[in-house]
C-alpha cells in the first residue's frame, strides 16, 4: 500500500482511538470542578503542596482516582465525601477538563 495511504489511515485510527477513550467533555468538566478549585485551584494548579497538581495529569489517571477515592480503595475520608455522588460521566468530564490544562511545575524552595 503506499505510504501515503498508510500514513493517513494511522492518523484518523489514533484520532479515532482518543475520541474513544477520551469520554469527558472539558466544557461540562470545567462546570463541574468549581468545587475542586478549594483545594486544587480552578485550572488544578494547587499552589498548596498538599493537594496535588491536577492540571495536565492524564484523564484516564484522573478517573480511576476519582473511582478509587469512591469505592474506598484509595482512603481519603475528604475526597471520598465529594466523589459519592459523581457519576462515570462527571469523572470523565472533570479528567477531560483537568488534562486539558497546562500544568505547572512546583519547586519546594524551603528544605
């Protein structure tokens, strides 16, 4: 088959793949993470390093944190609180919307 060809049907089967995948709208995340920004910043830059950065990380990451925080297999009597009610579709959209954020870098000054 000409490479060309190849090359094309690669492209639209991983462009495929990650709308697949993906599963989150970050529109209807960024909605829904207006609770999050207390503790992990409206964009999920948490400048506090106790919360973890949430911005950049991977959304299939992000979903099975949230599922772990709900099924009690990661502890966290504070997550677990607001995770009870989300439903597969809130995490999804909530990780679309996390991943889609330029992550910053933080660099503990103090030793």
């Amino acid at each position: 088959m000409n490479p060309i060809v190849n090359a094309y049907i690669a492209a639209i089967l991983l462009f495929v793949s990650h709308i697949a995948v993906a599963g989150g709208e970050p529109e209807a995340g960024q909605a829904k993470a207006q609770v999050c920004a207390s503790c992990h910043a409206a964009d999920g830059n948490s400048t506090a390093p106790e919360f973890p950065k949430l911005a950049g990380q991977h959304a299939d990451y992000i979903v099975r944190a949230l599922l772990d925080y709900q099924s009690g297999a990661r502890a966290n009597a504070i997550m677990k609180g607001f995770v009870a009610n989300l439903s597969r579709q809130d995490m999804e959209d909530l990780a679309a919307y996390f991943a889609s954020q330029q992550g910053t870098l933080f660099t503990p000054t103090d030793y």
